[in-house]
C-alpha cells in the first residue's frame, strides 16, 4: 500500500482548497445554470452538462461545500412587494467620537446590520465610506429613513443620495 504525501497545511480542517484552481468546464456550466434557475433538479442539470446525475450531485455537494454556492435564495421584485423606490446613498463618516469606545465605523457597521431599508452596503475608497442600496415605499419612507435613522447616527457625518429612475441591467449572476 502506497502512502500519498499530505500537504501539511490541510492536516487542519480549517485549510481549504482554493475553489477557482479546482474549477472546471463542468463546474462552470453547472453553476451557469444554477445561477439561471436554482430550483432545476439533478436531472435537468444533467442533461444540461452531460454528466450523470449522481455526478452532478457529487460536483454541487463540493461546490458548497466550499462555498463556492453560498445559499440558494428566492429573488423577489421590491415593486411587488411595495416597495418601489430605490436609493444609493453615499456616507461619509466621522472619523473621532470622543463618547464612544468603538470606532465610527464599527458603530456604523453594527447599525447598518439592524436597518431593514439597507439590502446592500459597501465600503468604499476616495471621498466617502460607505455606499448603500436602499429600498423604500415611497418618498415619505425614504425621507423618515434619511432624517430619522441615518443622519442621526453618531457616526454619520454626511451623505448624498441617487434615486434610481431605470433599471438598465439587474443581475445575480456572477460572469463564469
């Protein structure tokens, strides 16, 4: 019996593979179509990549895994829900607060994280923080959220808002 040589770092559970080397034709068309339909069964997605569905199952299993899939989750329009205003809102944030142990942006981070109205939120580089997209009812909403959560966050020193009048392109896809 032949005994492999083990990489000494992935004795450790915690040391993964890094999922892009691992990648192949198959994986790629696989999470193709899952990103176009995450509902379609072993079967469909089979026939698709021609493999057969035991395989495909195995190739998904590892793919998340190794959280290469992250979740499978339901897109719902905002419009059909109520709410038909969206905002991206640039922050910028106080560098000092003197009352608080914490750094600003750990307050603002925490904050973010309890704030419904606040689907996505990215740091940014240059002039300001924080970038937010932001779902509302309405003008009224945007306006309660603005004046009665965001501007009175300790942290918050400014902001500037875009209203979105089109959408031009709206994807979940990642480009494989």
């Amino acid at each position: 019996m032949q005994i492999k040589a083990r990489n000494p770092c992935c004795a450790q559970e915690s040391c993964k593979i890094n999922p892009m080397e691992t990648l192949d034709k198959l994986d790629r068309q696989i999470l193709r179509s899952l990103q176009s339909d995450g509902r379609a069964t072993y079967d469909q997605l089979a026939a698709e990549v021609g493999l057969s569905p035991s395989a495909v199952l195995r190739r998904v299993k590892r793919l998340e895994e190794t959280r290469v899939i992250d979740r499978y989750v339901a897109l719902i329009k905002p419009e059909s829900v109520g709410l038909g205003l969206t905002a991206y809102i640039t922050v910028r944030l106080e560098k000092h607060l003197e009352s608080h142990k914490r750094s600003p942006m750990d307050l603002f981070r925490a904050s973010v994280q309890t704030w419904p109205e606040v689907v996505e939120c990215a740091a940014l580089t240059g002039e300001m923080d924080y970038l937010l997209r932001v779902l509302v009812a309405d003008m009224a909403h945007y306006s309660r959220f603005i004046m009665d959560t965001l501007l009175k966050h300790a942290s918050v020193q400014d902001c500037k808002t875009s209203f979105v009048l089109d959408r031009v392109k709206s994807t979940t896809a990642v480009p494989l």
